[in-house]
C-alpha cells in the first residue's frame, strides 16, 4: 500500500502565483473530485468547501476520512450549481461561464483543466467583462470599419449614377425645350458613347 499526503498551505501557495497572470481578476481554484477547492487563489476561506451541496452521506464518508472539517453541512457548500455542472462537463465543454466565487457581481469565464496523476481539477477563472473586452472592442472596430465601407460604397454608387444619369436628364431637357417650341435649344455632346449618339442625332 503505498500512501501519499500533501501539504494544503504549499498548494495553496503554488495556486496563489498564478493569481493575475491574465490580469487582476484571473486565478486558479484547485478542486478534487467531489468538486471540493483545495486551493483557491481568491477567497482562502472557500477552501475544504464543495462547490454544489453534497449527499449527507457522503459527507460523512469524507468527514470520517478527515477530508472535510466537522462543521454544520450547510457550511460546507458555496451553492454554485452552474460552476459544478461546468466542471462536471469540463472534459466535453472545459470553458464556461459561471459564478465561482460569492459577493463577485459578476461571472467568470472559466477554464478546467484535468490532473495527471490524481482525479483533481484546476480552474482558471478571469472576469467575464474583462475576458470579453478584447472581442467587444474588435466587433467595435468591424463594426466602424463596415459602417465606413458602406458609406464609401454608397458615395461611389451616387457619383457613378450621377454621372451615368446626368447627360440623360440634360438630353431630357433640351428635348422638353424643343417640345415646348424653343427650336435652336441644342443637345451638348459629352461623350462618344450611345447616349453621345443620342445627343447628335437630336441635334439634327
């Protein structure tokens, strides 16, 4: 039989430098397999609680192992259930959003990631709003460049039928001129093209 222990204040320690390397509001929560924080970069107060609520008889299994303290059930839980079913999928779905830790205001974005050697789970976690700002601001920015480019196009589609319709509307009016009995009005030939031909013939 060969048995192995840990020592809680060293991990907690080795979660600890992981706090912030993605800025202030990322950390790391090392949790075992019933979901229980061993470590967590945050809140050192969460740790030897379980994410969701556990089965009463479970909880005495593991208080009798020493691996849950002896204290009132309804302290030993934060009440997560969106972080423990996140973590229960992780191996399909290893990021989510939820909320990990009380008194935030906000959710994380979370990422887990498995153990080697024993069935424990680290998570990453970083604000929501902050994860998010880099993709708002680039859908900003497409946002102002699509806008930029339509206008663009639109003035270039006004020029261009301005120019295709101008001749057209000056031929128009040399025809209601004649029409109206003023012989000597005269169409102006602009270009060599069909409507050019137009304006010729009129003339004659």
């Amino acid at each position: 039989v060969i048995r192995a222990s840990y020592n809680a204040g060293v991990i907690q320690q080795l979660i600890s430098q992981n706090t912030g390397l993605l800025g202030e509001t990322s950390g790391a929560i090392l949790l075992d397999l019933h979901g229980i924080r061993l470590a967590d970069s945050f809140d050192p107060g969460l740790i030897m609680k379980s994410v969701a609520p556990l089965e009463p008889d479970l909880i005495a299994d593991l208080q009798a192992q020493r691996l849950l303290p002896n204290h009132p059930i309804n302290t030993l839980s934060t009440n997560f259930e969106a972080f423990a079913a996140g973590l229960a999928n992780a191996e399909t779905t290893p990021i989510f959003d939820a909320e990990v830790h009380p008194d935030k205001g906000h959710l994380d974005t979370v990422a887990v990631a498995a153990t080697q050697s024993i069935p424990w789970q680290v998570a990453f976690t970083i604000a929501q709003p902050v994860y998010l700002a880099p993709i708002e601001a680039q859908t900003q920015s497409t946002t102002i460049i699509a806008l930029v480019i339509a206008l663009l196009v639109a003035l270039s589609a006004i020029g261009v039928s301005q120019l295709l319709t101008a001749p057209i509307t000056r031929l128009t009016t040399v025809a209601a001129q004649v029409a109206a009995g003023d012989m000597q009005a005269r169409a102006i030939i602009e270009s060599e093209d069909e409507i050019g031909a137009l304006a010729t013939t009129f003339n004659y």
